[in-house]
C-alpha cells in the first residue's frame, strides 16, 4: 500500500494549470521580495540611524519586527490560504506589503518606521505560504512541480546575491529608495494575477488561543532581549517582558497538546528527521543573519565604509552561495542529505571563526575573503535540510512541517539580532562585541554541525 507522502499516480502527466508560466513567475517575485527585504535594509541602517535617530535599539527592531511578525504569523499564514484560496491570499499579502513599503518609505521617524517594518513582515507571512501553494496548483505533475519549485526557490537565492549591494547602491542616493523599490514590483504581480485562476478554498479550523500566545510570547522574548543587552537583565520592564514570554509561550505548548486543531502539532516530534532538522535552521538564521547584521554594522561604522561599498564586501559569498545551491541537489542525491548539511554547517563555522580572528585587521578585502564560506557553507546545506524536515512526517503535515520549519528559522533570526545588536552597542567595543557575537554564532552551528552527524547517511534510503 502506498504512503502518505506518495504523489497519486493520478497526478503524473498531468497537464499544468492554466497560465502555469506566470503562476511561477509571480511566486518567484514574490520569493524574492520577501527575502530581498530582510538583506536589503541592512545596510541602510547607519544613514537611517542618522536621519531618523533610535540607536542600536532602534536598528535591532527595524531589522526585527519585520522578522518577529514574519515567524509569528507563518502558521496562520498557512491556514488562511487553505481558507480564502492561494491566488486571494497572495493579493492579500502582495497588497499589504505595498501599502507597508509606502508606510516604511514615507515615515518620519524611526517608531513609525518600526511600526511600519511590524506590518510588512504580517505581508511577507502570507505571500511565503500562499506562493508556494500556488505553485503546487498549477503543476499537478511531481516532475515538473519539482522544477517549478526549483524556479521559485532561484528568487530567494537572487535576492541573497542583490541585496546588499543593491541596498547599498540605493541608500547612496535615499535611504527611503530601499523601501520604494518594492512597489513597481508588487503593482506587477497583482496585475499578472488576475491572470491566474482562482484557487479552491478548503475548510480549515484554526487555532486562536495558539496564535495570540505565539504572537504575545514571541514578541515579549524579542523585547527582553533586546532591551535587556540595554536596560540591563534585572530592570523591572525586561523581567516583566521576559516573565509573560516564559508564561505566553509555555502556554503555547500546553494549548498545542488539548486544541483538536494545534497550528504546532506536537506529533510532528516525534520525527527523527523533523527533530534534527530544527535546530539547524535555528541555528543557520543565528549565523546568517547575526553575520549580516553585525558586519554590516562594522563595515561603515568602524571602518568607514559608505553603504555601496560596505553592501559589495558581500558580493563573492553571495555567488559562492549561488554555485552552492546549485551543487547542493547533486551532492544530496549522490551522498545524501548528512553530507552536505554537516559540510555545509562546518564552512560557516570556519567562516565566521575566520571573520573572528580577522577583524582587528580592519581589511574590507580580508572581510570579503572570510565570509565567503558563511554564505556557500548555508546555501550547500540549507535545501538538504528542507527535504530532512519531511523525513517520516505523513504527507498531509508535511505544510505544516515547513512552517514549523521556517518559523524556528525566523525566530532564530529575531533572536541573532536581539543579542548581537545589544553586544555591539557600545560604540568603543564594536570589534570586541561583533567577535562575541561571531564565536556565539559560531559555536551553535558547530553543535549543530554534531547533530548533524545523525542525519541518514543516503537519500535513497527506503521509505
């Protein structure tokens, strides 16, 4: 008898949906602009910070409250798009990632602009699940469902190679054009989809109590950290705000072992792959993004850098990591998933050791030279772990099993820049703090690195 996870042979030869080219696309777009707007703005954040004033503190929560709603409302995303239909969400998350780009462009300060940054990421939750499903709607067939979704992932890698240097190139003229640039792109896509059939839409019960406490226990961590690295740990706001997340998110869990309809179904642990899995893509987002953010920061700040030129440092990682990507199937197929994943996580780690040691040094070269295995280590290991996720997760979970992924990824970038942001806000102890912030990045990927190890050896172990 066949499996859960076993596509219907039904379901081979299919011919695609209509208008499938544009489906693909539009979600590739889409792919692409959520992504492009978690690299872009960092480089921006020092004339931001000029112009709009905050701090450090303000920079952590430009860079996090687009992350923080992103992880918080991905389950939910999920959901709604299995409610309204795939093509109605992703105009829903497409529109209001427009409307928030304006908000972001045009704001005064750096509270509105925080404020702004909170609602885009709400955008960013619903177009990630709602493409991917649109895509998988317009390729019945496995085969070419496969290269659709290959296409679709290219966007997030493309926005990985532009936005750093494409944000820095556009923060040379206006900060704000980092912001603008979205809305061309997204008058685009909702044009183009009206192309696009409509989707079905399917019952799906959804779980109210989970999501306020994700939402509340995610937001109130993200704060005591932040504030905590400012405040100090023991001052009666981070206490209170650490306290309700302990409480919000430990309620979370028990709300997720009585509902009959968990957003996190606690059965999906039990998965051998699925446990494994996790902590990687936690611990991938701490390297990744705590790497960006913090060298980002070191670049214009300590070493005088303008944003055009700070955002090139990261230009040969970012093709080294393109080439990555590419071999990564490959490498999977032939060794299977462990082989990549451990050599992947290991590359980041000596990336990020080597940055460590450098960065007395104070040679944007030297820099450029030592984050190149950060980014080929994460893209060779990063698509093997999407398939470890799924590893012995019955097929009607397996969206469910993605953005429990993608949200532990999310978090883990919230929670890099909570920390690193605080490590480095002294402004006379920017090298001492970025090199602790690396060694901790570090550190994690090399436990990670270990676990790893338990990884199935082959992909062409029987299922």
């Amino acid at each position: 008898m066949a499996l859960p996870t076993k596509t219907p042979p039904a379901a081979v030869g299919v011919p695609n949906g209509p208008h499938a080219g544009f489906v693909v696309a539009i979600a590739s777009l889409g792919f692409f602009l959520i992504t492009l707007d978690i690299s872009i703005v960092n480089v921006a954040l020092a004339r931001i910070q000029t112009e709009l004033g905050g701090g450090t503190v303000g920079q952590q929560w430009i860079i996090d409250g687009y992350t923080l709603m992103f992880a918080a409302l991905l389950l939910f995303a999920g959901n709604l798009s299995d409610r309204i239909g795939a093509k109605r969400a992703l105009v829903l998350g497409v529109a209001v990632f427009a409307v928030t780009s304006a908000a972001c462009a045009f704001a005064p300060s750096s509270t509105l602009l925080i404020a702004a940054r909170f609602a885009q990421g709400a955008g960013a939750a619903v177009i990630l699940p709602a493409s991917m499903a649109l895509v998988r709607e317009a390729f019945p067939d496995p085969a070419r469902r496969a290269r659709a979704l290959g296409v679709w992932a290219v966007g997030g890698a493309v926005a990985a190679l532009v936005g750093q240097p494409l944000g820095g190139l556009l923060t040379t003229y206006d900060w704000r054009w980092v912001f603008s640039i979205n809305l061309p792109v997204c008058a685009a896509m909702i044009f183009f989809l009206g192309l696009v059939a409509m989707s079905p839409t399917r019952p799906a019960p959804f779980d109210w109590a989970g999501q306020v406490l994700a939402v509340v226990g995610l937001s109130t961590l993200v704060y005591g950290l932040i504030d905590g690295g400012h405040l100090g740990f023991g001052t009666p706001p981070v206490v209170a705000a650490l306290a309700v997340a302990l409480i919000s998110l430990a309620g979370f869990v028990l709300v997720q072992t009585r509902v009959q309809h968990p957003m996190m179904p606690l059965g999906l642990f039990r998965a051998r792959g699925f446990r494994l899995a996790l902590p990687v893509g936690f611990t991938f987002m701490v390297g990744n993004y705590g790497n960006v953010f913090v060298v980002s920061l070191f670049l214009q700040q300590e070493l005088g850098l303008s944003p055009l030129h700070a955002g090139l440092v990261f230009l040969p990682s970012a093709f080294f990591a393109i080439a990555a990507n590419l071999a990564s199937g490959p490498i999977t197929n032939r060794f299977g998933a462990r082989v990549p994943v451990v050599a992947g996580l290991s590359a980041m780690v000596l990336g990020l050791v080597a940055v460590l040691v450098t960065a007395p040094v104070g040679n944007p070269a030297l820099v450029a030279i030592c984050i190149i295995p950060i980014g080929a280590g994460g893209a060779l290991a990063m698509p093997s772990v999407t398939g470890v996720v799924l590893e012995g997760v019955p097929g009607h979970q397996a969206g469910t099993a993605s953005a429990v992924f993608n949200t532990f990824r999310q978090v883990g970038g919230a929670v890099a820049i909570a920390v690193f942001g605080a490590l480095i806000a002294d402004p006379d102890r920017v090298v001492a703090g970025m090199q602790l912030s690396l060694g901790i990045a570090a550190a994690l990927l090399l436990l990670a690195a270990v676990s790893s190890v338990r990884i199935q050896p082959r992909a062409d172990t029987p299922t």
